[in-house]
C-alpha cells in the first residue's frame, strides 16, 4: 500500500475469516526466522496486522476501510509489535 505496508483485501469475508487469514499470515512470516540483524524489536523479521471490515454503503468510501485498517495497524505496533489487531 505504500512504504513496508500492504493490503490485502478479502470480499464476502467475514471478520472472523479476516482475522485467521492475518494470524496464519503472521506466523508464516515469523516461521521463516529471516535474520534481522538492524531490529531493536526481534531478531527475525515479524509482521504486523491490522484487520478492518466493513459492510459498505452507498454513502461510504473507500478511504473509511483505509483508515480504521490503518489505525488498528498502528495499534498492534503499539502493542508490541508481531500481533494481530481487529477493529470493526
């Protein structure tokens, strides 16, 4: 989506779908203890989520989804980093 960060997008997915999919993402990545010798955070490198849905309307636009994805995101790297967070 821009700079580390990308989007993936899952229509006719419930939350709870979202929400498995970013976690097997998660541990995919963090199972592949690729070396991260510059991170103060963890030794490998690790991802962190943000999981949106939404239902659309016709008076919403595509920027809404955008930004609470993009809060929650920032929330799991809040949090600590290498973890999943979920806003509705």
């Amino acid at each position: 989506y821009g700079g580390e960060e990308f989007a993936v997008l899952l229509p006719n997915t419930k939350l709870s779908g979202a929400a498995l999919l970013a976690e097997k993402l998660r541990l995919c990545v963090e199972s592949l203890q690729i070396p991260h010798p510059d991170s103060k955070i963890n030794r490998y490198v690790t991802i962190s989520l943000g999981v949106a849905s939404v239902v659309p309307t016709l008076d919403m636009n595509p920027e809404q989804l955008v930004s609470i994805a993009d809060k929650a995101l920032y929330e799991a790297k809040g949090m600590g980093r290498n973890r999943v967070k979920i806003m509705a």
